[in-house]
C-alpha cells in the first residue's frame, strides 16, 4: 500500500505554534520562548543532563558580562 503522509498543521514541529489551538490570550514571542527555555532546562534538569542551578548561576554571569559590555559600549559611543 502507497498512502501518502497527510500534512496538517499538527505535524508541524517547525512552527508548534500552528500545530495547537490557542484558547487563551496570545503570548508574545519573548514569553512564549522564555516559557520554551526554562521547559526545557526544568526537562534536561530532571534527566539529569544538566543542573538547574549551575545554568541559572552561568546564565546569570553572561547576562551580567553582556550587560556590562553594552553599557561600555555605550559610554564609548559618547565620548
């Protein structure tokens, strides 16, 4: 038997946002992947892949580094 593979919009695992019916209020893109990070660092955490504290502490550092780098950037931009 040669069947064909129904493409419908709940296969689709590019885009998941197609693939569910939304029934409440429409998140913004930047909740929407915050939410998708911190599933998936809560999954990887209990599997034991990573830990959830060692990845806040690292992330934090790097959104510290950053921060400072933008701000010095800045300051040299004005001078």
């Amino acid at each position: 038997m040669n069947q064909k593979r129904h493409n419908s919009d709940a296969d689709d695992v590019e885009n998941p946002r197609t693939a569910r019916k939304i029934t409440g209020k429409d998140l913004k893109w930047d909740e929407e992947f915050r939410i998708q990070i911190s599933t998936l660092v809560e999954i990887l955490d209990e599997k034991g892949i990573i830990n959830k504290k060692e990845y806040q502490r690292i992330v934090s550092m790097r959104l510290h580094e950053i921060s400072k780098a933008l701000a010095f950037d800045e300051i040299d931009e004005e001078i």
